[in-house]
C-alpha cells in the first residue's frame, strides 16, 4: 500500500494534485505544492511554471511525478534542445506554436528517459512524470495538453474540457458535474478548488499552498496568477461552504425505502 | 493506463467497488456487480455473498480483484480448511468469533497464492484480490475487516467507521464527510449509495446492479439483503437529487475574489 513513488532514495516525489480547466472564455490551472520523500520528509515546491511575454504568448507548466525528473525537464528546456536540423536551441519560449511546443516538451521527456531509464531501472524506480501544458501563442488558439512519462501527449476538448495529473480520482466527480465549455471562467475556477478541497481531505499527499493561472482566451497574458495560502479567507470559506452544502445535500434526500426482498 | 487486473487472459477481473460501514446501530455492505475480461467483455457477477443462520450468526465477504481468485478463495473456505492440530474442517460457518473467521480467510487466500502463485507469476499476473468481511455471531460483537492479498487484515474502529475496496478513491470523499459512528443505519446506507453513484459516474469499470446488506446489531441476521436494479426508482431518484443538491452547492458559493498579485 505504499506510495509508488515515494522512494526517499530518489529524493522527493510529487504525489501531487493538478488539474488544467479550457472553458469558452480560457483556461484555469490549479497546481498543489507538497512533495515528500517519504511520509516523514514533506516539503513545499511549486510545481506550476508559468513562461510568459504578456501580450505576446503565455505557457503554463504544471508537473506530477518525481521531482528530479520533472525538474530536469524543465531545465533542459530552459537551456533548449538543439535542433539537428537547424541548429537552433529550441525553448518553450521560441516556440513557433503550441503544439510544436509541447512535442518539444516531449521531446525533453524522451532525452531525459534516455539519460535517466537504465540508472532509475536499476534501482527499481518508475520513470515517472506527467504534466499538463497549457497557453496561447498569439496567432495560435489557446490549448491544453497532458503528456504522458513516454512523451506523447493528449489535448483537452469542448467534450470534457478539463485534464488532471497525479492523484485525479477523489477530485473528478465535483468535475464531471459541474464543468462544461460554456462555465464561467471564474466558476471553472472554483469548481477547481472545490475539486482540490475534495483531494486533499481524503489525501495527505496533496497540500496547501495551492497556485492557480487564470488565462482570458487572446490575451495571452495571465489575468491571475495567485499563490492561495492555508489561511486564506476564501479558500477557507470555499471549504466550509461545501462541507455544509454537502451535508445539506445528503440530509435533504430521503432514506432508502428498502425491505427484504421476498 | 490499462487497468491491471483487465488480463483476458486469465478470464475476468473485478474492477469493483465495495464499502463496509459500521455504525453504532449495525453494519451495512454494498458491493458492485460488474466484472471484465478487457473492456470488450463486461458481465455481471456477484461480489457480495452472506453466509447466514439468522439470529445465530452472519457472514459476508464482498471480494474485489481477479475474480477466478477471489471465487477459489470463497470454495476453499466453504470445502472448509483442515486444521493439522484438531483434524477439523475450518468454515466461517462453524467458526467460533468472527477474529477467528478473518483468521481462516487470511489461511485461505494464503493456501490460495501458495498453489496460484508461481503460475500467476510466470504470466505476470499479480495476485490482486482483497475482501471485506463483515458480521457477527451470537456472544460475539459485529465486526469488520478488510483482508489484504497477503492474508492479513484490519478491523474497522470508531474513528473512521467504514472500509472500502476496489476503486475506492472517487467515493471516499462523501464517506469522510457524511459519516460517523452515531449516523443512523439507513443514512449509513443513503451515503453508501451516494458514494456508488460517485465512483460509477467517474469509471465505468464499477456498475449496476448494486448488492446492499444491512445487519442491525445484535440481530445475528440481515434485517435488509436486496439487489439494487439499474431500474429502480429510489437509486434513480437519489442520483438526480444528488446531481441537483451538488449542483445547488457549488453555484451558492461565490465567485474566488482574487486580484493579480502585486
């Protein structure tokens, strides 16, 4: 029943909770920031990468799975990959459109996998990762992609307009009801939290604080770009909202009316 | 991403959830019925079994994991288990406490890997099953345990008065909210259902038809033991007035007032 990928060897691993939101007005992420290297080794890293020239092109970066590998992807993206072909260092930051950026973030995953793989394998660690990439070039549509630990990639559509990385299941219901593409920017937003509250009252591995991105679709700017602390009156507000709206909700429904059969 | 235990190679598997709550007043179980050999082979088998002389003693097992284990689990204990000391032919039905019944359960799934083992693992099969084993016998209290694929187990207490098995994680929020040890027994089993609802909403491998049971305490008897059909009007009627009271919930909760930092 151990976690997979809390292997203190390894350093710390990001049991994580993030989840990206493309409604008809833009985008939301959400990111959680514990990681851990083992239960008793808990640390606070930001886990959601925003690269942006306001106006010009925004990206959001937001990672599950073990830190070192996620990290490392990130820095060789930053210090680019060279193109051999062109010659050119390819950064998200340079990239020509959404898509060509998230295969070069593939394409970090893969160089990573090939320099990482045989030492992880053989201290039996999973090459584990997942992100969620998200943004607008100008020119480009806004996007939403989730790659996967082999570098492929899948976007978020109209039909389920949201994606999740790392522990998805406890906060997938609240999304399932309540977002589709014609959500309010802002209620996708606290749909989110609402879904992060879920989370991490069934879940120690995923913890306060949280950072969210809001994105206005052809901005290509954040319009939000938010640190939620502990003790943040809202956040807290949010939660016990929900918890009495809960209660509320299962107490208004009447009892099974059941008898033995036969 | 395929789900593990889906090998059709060794015929089907029980994606399954199931969830034992104990309360002050009794004990109810529910599990599901769905069960796959691939996504392309869905059927429907029970995972719920009782075992019952009424006012003597109940017995049930609600098993999750590969199906053709969890079932030569369930035929090893009703040949009966002979102990080498006593000659006897250990059943859970002529167990003396319900500790001693766990206890014959942990034998069998242990009996079971030592002659399974080495096959499944020849075809990198893992040895998947769990149960919940839940009842009492006259002079004894009603208990509740969850065996784990080692043979080992818990005993559900007070401070979280429910275990769960399967895919658990989509339904545990409600749980953790809604229940406690003084929740009436038919609210107990209201959120039970709520927290099916939940699970077979965000996977598809947990489906209808529902087993329920419900053991008043000291009863030694099912006061309730009913199949919940896709059909039926109360389930269905409980599912929108959930969708409708979430709903309801997130749209009385404001809008996240947060201006750009700095």
């Amino acid at each position: 029943m151990a976690p997979e990928t809390a292997d203190s060897c390894w350093g710390h691993a990001e049991m994580t909770y993030c989840c990206g939101i493309l409604v008809r007005d833009g985008l939301v992420m959400i990111a959680d920031t514990r990681t851990n290297a083992g239960l008793d080794n808990i640390s606070v890293f930001r886990k959601l990468h925003v690269f942006t020239k306001p106006g010009e092109r925004i990206m959001a970066v937001a990672s599950a799975g073990n830190l070192a590998l996620t990290q490392s992807v990130l820095s060789l993206l930053n210090e680019g990959l060279e193109n051999p072909e062109t010659g050119e260092r390819e950064t998200l930051i340079n990239a020509p459109t959404m898509f060509q950026a998230a295969q070069r973030l593939g394409r970090a995953i893969r160089l990573l996998a090939r320099t990482e793989g045989s030492a992880l394998q053989a201290a039996d660690v999973k090459f584990d990762l997942s992100f969620l990439f998200g943004g607008q070039i100008k020119g480009d549509r806004l996007r939403l992609f989730m790659m996967y630990s082999a570098g492929n990639f899948i976007e978020c559509t109209r039909d389920t307009p949201y994606l999740q990385i790392g522990e998805h299941k406890y906060g997938k219901p609240v999304l399932d009801r309540a977002i589709g593409h014609e959500t309010d920017l802002y209620d996708a937003l606290k749909v989110g939290l609402i879904s992060f509250d879920s989370t991490m009252r069934s879940n120690l591995s995923v913890g306060m604080p949280l950072d969210v991105l809001v994105v206005r679709r052809d901005d290509c700017a954040a319009e939000l770009s938010h640190r939620i602390e502990p003790d943040e009156p809202y956040f807290q507000d949010l939660r016990q909202r929900w918890s009495m709206a809960l209660r509320a909700a299962h107490t208004s429904i009447p009892r099974p009316p059941y008898r033995q059969d036969g």
